[in-house]
C-alpha cells in the first residue's frame, strides 16, 4: 500500500521533472528558478539509460516576472485534472 503525498503549504508546489539526462533535467530547473523561489533540486536516476528524475519546490508567493504576471491573471484552473 502506498503512503497518500502530502500536499505542500498554501504558495507552494512540489515539481518533478523527468528527462533523458541530467543536464536536461537541470535545464528545466534553471527556467523555473528564474520564475519562483525554488529549494536545492533533488536529483535521482531512474532506468538504465541514464535518464534523470529531479524534484524541486517552488514557492509561488515570492515569483518573478513573467511569473507574477503570469499567476496574477491566470486564476484558478482546479478541474479536478491532474497531468500525472
């Protein structure tokens, strides 16, 4: 049985980006760095290919543009959807 995640504080989102390498992975991470506040990465292999699982915070209280006016007109989307 698998423990149900813990939904992070209000402001926050947990990010997991998967990617073929690592340098990929790290790419991905800088652009959202540019746009929030972001924890140390936490970076895993995954598979025998060399492919890459990196996990990240965001704290999406403190972004910057084009972020901040990216969240501020883009208001709620909850559909009950989820990518995952």
């Amino acid at each position: 049985m698998q423990a149900p995640e813990q939904v992070p504080s209000a402001g926050y989102a947990e990010v997991r980006i998967v990617a073929a390498s690592p340098e990929t992975a790290r790419q991905v991470a800088e652009v959202l760095r540019r746009c929030f506040r972001a924890t140390e990465q936490r970076s895993y292999p995954i598979g025998h290919d060399g492919g890459t699982r990196l996990d990240l915070t965001v704290d999406t209280t403190h972004a910057a543009e084009p972020a901040r006016s990216w969240l501020s007109t883009s208001g709620s989307s909850d559909d009950g959807q989820s990518d995952e």
